[in-house]
C-alpha cells in the first residue's frame, strides 16, 4: 500500500538550505547597518529604530500573507490595491455610524471575502493564470477604491480606536509592530508546525505529487489567496489608522512590489516549496533600513522606488542562482 501521509516536517528546505538562503540578505543587512551606524549619527537612536519598525509593519503584515502564495508557487498583484480598498471600505463603515471594533472587523472580513472568492475562486477552482487574475484586481480594487471615495481621502480621525491600531502606544511599544509581530508569529506556526502549512510546502513544490497524496491542491490555493486578502485587510486599518484617513490614491501605491521582494529576499522562490516568514522578516527590515539610510542621507525620497525596484531585480536574480 502506497503510504499517502503528509511528512511530519514541512517539505520546504531543512535547515542548512534555509540557512544559505537566509545568509546572503542576512550578511547584506547586517553590512548596511554597520555603515549607516558609523555614517548616520541618528540611525541608532531608539526613536530611530522605533519609526523603521512602526512605518513598516504595514509592509511586514502583507509580506506575511504573501508568502504564503509565493511558496505555493503562486503570485498576488492585488495585495496593495486591497489594502487601499480596504482603507476606503474602513472610512465608509465609519462615517455611515458604524461603531468602530464592528467596523474594522468588518473591513478585515470583507477584504478576505473579495481575495478569497475572486482571486482564489477563478485561479484555484477556474484554473485562471494567478498573474492574469491578480494583475486585473490590482486595477479592478484601485479602481473601486477611487470610485467609491471620489478619489478623496475620508478621514478617520474621530475614531480613537483606530488611531489606537495604527499608531497607539502599549507600555511605550508602537500597537502596529506588536499587531506585526503577532502576525508574524501566527504565520511562521502555521507554515512549520501545522498540516495546512506542510500542504503550502508540498503545492508549491510538486502540485501533482501533492495531489497523488491526498492533499486538496485547490482548497490550499484557495486558502492562500485568502489568507494574503486577510494580511490586506489587516493592513489596511494599520495603514489608515496611522495616516488618519483612507488613501484611495496613493495608499499602498507599489506595496505589492516591495512585499514581493521582501519575500524573495528572504529566500522564497517564484518556482515555489521555498521561504519562511522568519526569512520574509529580515527581508522586510533590509528594505526598511535601505529606505531610512536614504531618507537619514538627505537623498530625495523618490529615490527609494529606484532602490526598491533595483532590489527586487537583484532578489530575481539571487533566486535564479539558487535553483543553479
């Protein structure tokens, strides 16, 4: 009898593989910092450190719920959009007199219903390409976003419950890197110790293999489009409450871009069966330290979407090379 169990470990890389993926963006990180410590008088102060863990744990949070897709072999371009969306759906629960606890849950709901059904729908069970669906949600979410608001910024502002979420104090820590770091815990438990994660693995590493052994290929893809809309959604209240109104414009304008090389950075592979959250988090935080290197240096801020899409090629790169 063909034994069809799922292994007791994840079927992604053991730990010398993670460990070579880790080192390279991990060497990279602690180089920068090391620079900008001996050329930055600021970088190292508390403050400092604080505002680079603050301003991107909305970033943290997507990357989170992104890496679940990338190591099933798959890709969401709708992730900033949503989180836009999601901001605009979060101000309209608001102003219509919605109390505000009801009215996040509800945007978080919501945002998870909409990447669930429609992206997990068409590509898990309609067999659409995830580059196709995703590159038209990124318009079709914007675009909803706009007209839904008039393209103008709601604020957000008299409800202290959401300020509380996106820049709140708990004993002196900021509220979004704890909400960031629970997330973070939350995703590295499931993809190492649960059977859904080792189902994540097993897709993304050989869809047909996981079929053959047992696994329900569409409910997992199903479930990782959703659990990236639910990331969004978290997001999005994090993102609005910081910034006190809904951005329907540039909110999250290229959030899904650096996301995605956050989670390359950190050893997951477009090819799939490959990446942690841990490997996601040091490669959020090289992003963060690039972006606030910059903005200590006096270089004009524009320049850090140049610096983003530049990385994002090397992490292409660097990911080709691995499978070499």
């Amino acid at each position: 009898m063909t034994d069809t169990s799922l292994p007791a470990t994840p079927t992604g890389p053991r730990l010398a593989e993670r460990l070579r993926r880790h080192i390279g963006v991990g060497a990279a990180l602690v180089i920068l910092i090391a620079y900008l410590s001996l050329t930055q008088d600021n970088f190292l102060r508390y403050s400092n450190i604080m505002n680079i863990l603050r301003t991107n744990s909305v970033l943290f949070v997507v990357s989170t719920g992104l890496t679940f897709v990338i190591v099933s072999r798959g890709l969401d371009l709708s992730v900033g959009s949503m989180t836009a969306l999601g901001g605009v759906l979060l101000a309209a629960l608001l102003n219509a007199g919605i109390p505000a606890w009801p009215a996040i849950g509800l945007t978080v709901m919501l945002c998870t219903l909409l990447g669930g059904l429609i992206n997990g729908g068409l590509i898990a069970y309609g067999g659409f390409n995830f580059f196709v669906v995703t590159l038209a949600m990124l318009q079709l979410l914007r675009g909803a976003a706009l007209v839904m608001s008039n393209g103008i910024p709601e604020s957000t502002f008299g409800w202290p419950a959401v300020q509380w979420i996106g820049d709140g104090q708990i004993a002196g820590f900021p509220v979004p890197v704890l909400i960031a770091i629970l997330t973070g815990l939350i995703g590295y438990a499931v993809m190492r110790w649960t059977k859904f994660g080792r189902s994540v693995y097993a897709v993304g590493g050989n869809e047909t293999a996981a079929g053959l052994a047992g696994i329900d290929v569409r409910r997992v893809r199903f479930a990782v489009y959703a659990i990236a809309a639910l990331c969004a959604g978290i997001a999005a209240v994090m993102l609005t409450g910081r910034l006190t109104s809904s951005q329907p414009v540039s909110g999250a304008a290229g959030l899904e871009l650096s996301a995605a090389a956050a989670v390359l950075l950190g050893g997951a592979s477009f090819a799939g069966g490959a990446g942690t959250v841990a490997g996601t988090a040091i490669g959020v935080l090289f992003l963060a330290v690039l972006a606030n290197g910059i903005t200590l240096a006096g270089v004009p801020s524009y320049w850090q979407g140049i610096a983003t899409g530049l990385v994002l090629i090397a992490a292409i790169a660097l990911d080709r090379l691995r499978k070499t």
